[in-house]
C-alpha cells in the first residue's frame, strides 16, 4: 500500500518528494508545503501524516481507532493514519485529496494559478 500512496501523491498537481527527516520518511509537498507525511518505524506499521480540517480529523478520530492527532505535528490541523488495512485505499485516498486540497487553497492566487495550469 505505501507505494500505491507515494505515487497517488505524487500524481498531483506540482506534487514533490523529499527526504528531509532521513531516507525513513518521506515528505510530499505542493509549492514548497507539506501535504504528506510517509513514515515508518521498526516493527510498527506505516504511517501516514496528513492535513485536515479540524472538525473532519476530530470526527475521523473518534470512528476510526487507527487515525490519531497527528505525530510530531499541530494534532488540531494533522492526523496519523496507521496503514494497518483497516481503512480502504478509497478512503486513503480521499483523505490524501483533501489533505492536498487544504494546502493548495492556503498558497496565494498566483501559485495556485500555476499549479492549475501544470499538466
């Protein structure tokens, strides 16, 4: 599944990857800022970081045991999925747009103009 993550995120608009916290985690941004967090540790399942309205990640939180306020991040506007399978790709994915979606409607016009214009 988490390769199925990468390259769904990395589908998007002006979407790209780094390794700023070491070859472990995996970072994706659009213009420069972090809409997803790829991370795992020894022996634990993968995790994933991603923004989220802090109605919707309070709401997911409480019918999902495997999405938590969000690991070393503001835990208002970030959750942690676990990619334990309980959750479908669906849904993943779904969670990865909107995540996406936050972060493009914070840039200025003039970004989000170019990024719309991307093929």
């Amino acid at each position: 599944m988490k390769n199925h993550i990468i390259e769904y995120c990395l589908k998007k608009k002006g979407a790209t990857k780094e390794f700023p916290f070491g070859p472990d985690s995996i970072v994706i941004k659009v213009a420069g800022k972090m809409f997803a967090l790829i991370f795992e540790e020894k022996g634990l399942d993968i995790r994933l970081n991603l923004k989220c309205d802090p109605v919707i990640a309070e709401n997911l939180r409480e019918q999902h045991k495997n999405i938590r306020p969000g690991y070393h991040m503001n835990k208002k506007h970030w959750n942690t999925i676990m990619l334990d399978g309980s959750l479908s790709e669906s849904d993943v994915f779904d969670m990865i747009d909107h995540s996406y979606d936050r972060v493009v409607k914070s840039l200025s016009k003039s970004l989000r103009e170019s990024i719309a214009e991307m093929n």
